[in-house]
C-alpha cells in the first residue's frame, strides 16, 4: 500500500504551487472557524482551487 500524504492550512496560491511541486496527493483550507489563524473566505478558497486548476 501506497502512503498518501495532505497538506493543510493553505492560504495563498503560492502555497498551492508548493503542495504541488511537493507532489502532495491532498491538500486542504481551513474555512468556518474564524478563530484559526489559517482560516480563510470562501472567495479566497476558491481563487487559490481556481489557481490549482489552471496548472
């Protein structure tokens, strides 16, 4: 069995570049929970996908 491995707490496209250049299999954003300092909107969530998509 192959490990997998995600990388959380995105918050810019250029995070996005790096999970990507690191091959990570996920990745994930901390959204809803104001009180994390990760925690992003739903419009910065979805450039960052968008961003994603494009590559």
């Amino acid at each position: 069995m192959m490990t997998k491995f995600k990388i959380c707490g995105l918050t810019t496209c250029q995070e996005a570049e790096w999970v990507s250049e690191a091959q990570a299999d996920y990745a994930g954003m901390v959204l809803f929970f104001p009180k994390s300092k990760r925690n992003i909107s739903v419009t910065q969530a979805e450039k960052i996908i968008q961003h994603c998509r494009m590559r």
